[in-house]
C-alpha cells in the first residue's frame, strides 16, 4: 500500500467515479464506431454504443430520470455523481415520432442497472430502414474527469463495461 492511499481513501472517491453497464444485450462499441459524424466526432460529448440483441434498454449506471423525450427515442439520466447521460435509442429515430419505442420510466425516477427504461420494437426499426444502435451520451463534459470503456464486443445487460469520473 502506498504512503497516500490513504489519500484516495474510499469515501470521498467512490461518489465521484460510477460503474458504468450495458444498457442491453448486444455489441459495446466505441463512440467513433457509431454510424451517425454527430455521435461519433462527440459532438454532443463522449459515451459508447450498444448494436443491441433484443428491444430492452436499461439504465447504464444507477441515477435518476431528468427528461423523457416526447418522442420516446431518448432518455436523459443523471448519474449519481453528478454526469448528465442521455440514452438515445438508434440513430436518426426521432423521425419516427415515438412509434416503435415505449419509455417505462418518468421524470424524478430513480434508476439502477436493473431498471429498464424503454423498450423498442426492433423489427419496425429495421422496416423503416433505421441503425438500432443504443448510444449512451455524456452530455456534460465539463462535468467528467475521466471516462473509461474497458470492455467492448459481445455482452449482456448490467454487466460492468466501465467507470465514469466526475470532476
């Protein structure tokens, strides 16, 4: 143990970094794997992808629901420590105006990895010619010390896939 472990002892450092999970049954992907410049080139913050299995979408970390979108494509979290995280199911979906999505959650939740929080109807996606990626987006980068993705590929929901650091 060294001499300033002590330093970064669990209690103020745990509520700064958070556990981040898949949110579904499918392929973790880096950010700039995504199908879509806006995502990728992290225009609207850093975050990953998720090609998902199956039409349940989880929460990807344990928080709260700040803002259901209308549209049902989305669905903005805060994290724990603090890191504003939007879940935005497929790319280019808010075109379809809410049809194959159905957010199970609402404003002032609280959410874990267990929680899902939406479900959408993957064959429809597919028929109106839409990529199905889950993207998990950091909006609020100023807020984030660090993020790190350490696994990608294959996974299942809840499993770890990271760690997010606030400032």
């Amino acid at each position: 143990m060294g001499m300033f472990d002590f330093l970064k002892g669990k209690s103020g450092d745990s509520d700064k970094t958070q556990t981040l999970t898949s949110p579904a049954n499918g392929k973790v992907i880096a950010i700039e794997e995504v199908d879509d410049p806006v995502f990728s080139q992290k225009m609207m913050g850093d975050g990953f992808g998720v090609v998902p299995n199956d039409g349940d979408v989880y929460a990807p970390g344990s928080g709260k629901v700040v803002s259901v979108f209308p549209t049902q494509h989305a669905v903005g979290l805060e994290l724990d420590n603090g890191v504003e995280v939007l879940v935005h199911i497929g790319i280019d979906t808010v075109e379809l105006e809410g049809a194959p999505f159905n957010t199970l959650v609402k404003e002032g939740d609280t959410v874990t990895p267990d929680t899902k929080i939406s479900t959408v109807d993957l064959e429809a996606l597919a028929a109106s010619g839409k990529e199905n990626t889950v993207i998990i987006i950091f909006s609020n980068m100023e807020q984030v010390e660090k993020f790190d993705l350490t696994t990608t590929g294959e996974t299942t929901k809840g499993s770890e896939i990271g760690t997010i650091s606030a400032k």
